[in-house]
C-alpha cells in the first residue's frame, strides 16, 4: 500500500521532525509513505474573505498538483467525518481490498482547504471538533495510521 501525505507548511520544531521521522521509520515495515509539503501562503494581516480565498485557493493549486489520478484521497477537515481508530483501520483495510492501495491525506494550511480540493476528495475526516497546529496534526496522523497497520495485522499497541 502506498500512503502520500500532502501538507501545507514545513516543520519547524525539532521534536515534530523528531516525531515525524520515527513514524516514518515504524510505518516503512507496512507501506510506501511519502510526504510532500507544499508551500504554504502568506496571509495578510485582518485578511478580508476575498484575501482568504485566494489564500485557499493558492494552496489548494499548490496541493492538487500534488495528487495522482489514481489515489483515493482523505481530506482531513474539521466538517469531516469523525470515527475511531478501528473504524479508520477499517477504512483503510477495506480499501485495500477493493484494489485502492494508492492513499493520499491531505492537511491544509492554517485557513483549511480550497473548495477545489474538497471536491477532488473521495472522503473528509474530522480527527476532533478541535483545532490543532498544522505540525501536530502531521504527527497525529501519522501516529493513527501506524495505528491501523498494527490493528489490521493483529499485532499489540491500539490499546
């Protein structure tokens, strides 16, 4: 299975990075992870909606650019939809199975994702009601989907 991250931002806490790479290093045994980071805009200062939208829009070039045509792609967006470890293994799982193994997350920048890029999502998922750094996110999500793979293979660690 081939898992893509498509993020807005680069890292720039050591201990994300740190974080980042050993789950890099703990997934590379269950698939071929890749991250890419796209560049992330400069927002004005009291940005209007307009200077927003460009904002997103910008990004959202930036990240479709990015996406293969054949990956199944999940957005993570705070209007998505919420589920558990299990159902997120499952997901994943099921995927699979049905001859999707071309998966590609994607985090947006701090304004969230172009509605150009949510409508080339198969899927959104909402992780929390929260809002979360962008950088913590990345690692959240490369946590739950080591998760996943250790769910899916039956091995210790999901409890």
């Amino acid at each position: 299975m081939r898992i893509t991250l498509v993020v807005v931002g680069k890292i720039r806490e050591k201990f994300f990075s740190e974080a980042v790479a050993e789950y890099e290093k703990r997934l590379s045994r269950y698939c071929k992870l890749e991250i890419v980071q796209v560049p992330d805009e400069k927002i004005p200062e009291r940005a209007s909606p307009a200077q927003e939208n460009l904002v997103k829009r910008r990004e959202g070039e930036r990240i479709l650019a990015q996406i293969r045509d054949t990956s199944y792609v999940i957005a993570l967006a705070i209007q998505g939809r919420e589920m558990d470890s299990e159902g997120l293994a499952a997901k994943l799982a099921g995927l699979g199975l049905s001859g999707n193994s071309d998966i590609c997350f994607v985090i947006g920048g701090s304004l969230g994702l172009s509605d150009e890029v949510m409508k080339r999502s198969d899927e959104a998922v909402s992780f929390s009601r929260l809002t979360f750094p962008h950088q913590l996110m990345r690692v959240i999500l490369l946590e739950q989907i080591y998760r996943c793979f250790k769910i899916n293979t039956g091995e210790p660690y999901h409890k």
